[in-house]
C-alpha cells in the first residue's frame, strides 16, 4: 500500500522539522574544519512553499490589490505578519524563524533572480542553486564543491532530500540521503 502526502502537509511537517531544529539548541548540521562554531545552512524547498505567503511584502502597497484573501494582518495585530524591519514580515505560524531571526542567526533572502534569463522556471532554479552564472557553467559549478574548497570541510556536506532525484546541488560525489521511503 502505497503512502500519499500532500504537499500541504508535506510543506506543514517540513516547517515543524524546520522549529523543532531552531528550537533545540546549538544542533551541529554540518562538519567542516572551521575555527568557528557559526554554519551557513541552506534550506531549498523547490516548488513547494509561496514565497509570499511565508515572508509576506507587507509594505508593497500593491500587496493587498494582488492578494487580499491570503495575507495576514499587519505587524501588531492578531495574527498579523512577524515584522523583519518595516517592508517584509514572517506569516504568524513562523515563530521560530522569527525568533532566530531576531538573534541574528536567520536571514531570509527573498524574490531574488540572476542575470541568467530564460523562459524555464525550473532553468531559473538550477542556476539559482548551482550558482552558475550562465547555462554552460550550470552543470559544473555545484554548491558542494565551491563549499569544500573554499570552507576546508573535510566530510562530504550532508543533505536530505524528499524527492526521486538528486537536485543540481548534489554533485556526483555526494549523494543526498533519503528522507523518505
């Protein structure tokens, strides 16, 4: 018997995971030979999440005219966005990225695009997460290389992954794990 999730509870059990990891200390995600305990963690939810809805533009004053029935109320009010300086806020449900972003360990980068332009949202994304600059460089410019050379890490960088197939930011050598069977 075959188990279906939807991707509403898929996005809903990511975000939980995602609180639960904010919420338990100073968890080691990745091993490298670092003179420091600081990380640079990436979360990449391909496809899976409206970057609206979760880091909502509350200061465009289009905003409301686009989307009225999804956005929260503003900063201040009852489930109102959580405010990330006075034009971008969390939805309310992201209390702990909230958290860790007043501490300073979180900073969400929103609605970004390189110079790289075609007419494949999906093209958009693989230069995104590679870095590439161009469609050439795409598939040898991987994340996880840059990050071994420039960081000194010494193990393979970790990655789960919730999907069929690696993403472009697996190279060869690294295989993501499996996190759901």
């Amino acid at each position: 018997m075959a188990l279906t999730i939807s991707r509403r509870a898929a996005l809903r059990g990511s975000l939980m995971g995602l609180a639960t990891i904010a919420t338990a200390g100073r968890a080691q995600l990745a091993m490298a030979d670092a003179d420091t305990d600081k990380r640079f963690v990436v979360v990449l939810l391909r496809g899976a999440l409206d970057g609206m809805a979760s880091v909502v533009p509350y200061g465009d004053p289009h905003l409301a005219a686009l989307r009225a029935p999804l956005i929260p109320g503003q900063p201040g009010s009852a489930d109102g966005v959580l405010d990330l300086g006075g034009f971008y806020g969390f939805h309310p449900a992201l209390t702990g990225l909230h958290d860790m972003y007043k501490q300073g360990e979180v900073l969400p980068v929103h609605a970004i695009a390189g110079p790289y332009r075609s007419r494949s949202h999906f093209e958009a994304q693989d230069m995104l997460q590679t870095g590439a600059d161009d469609d050439q460089n795409r598939l040898r410019m991987r994340f996880d290389e840059r990050a071994k050379r420039t960081n000194r890490v010494r193990d393979a960088l970790r990655r789960v992954q919730f999907r069929d197939h690696a993403d472009p930011v697996a190279a060869d050598s690294v295989r993501p794990e499996r996190g759901a069977r």
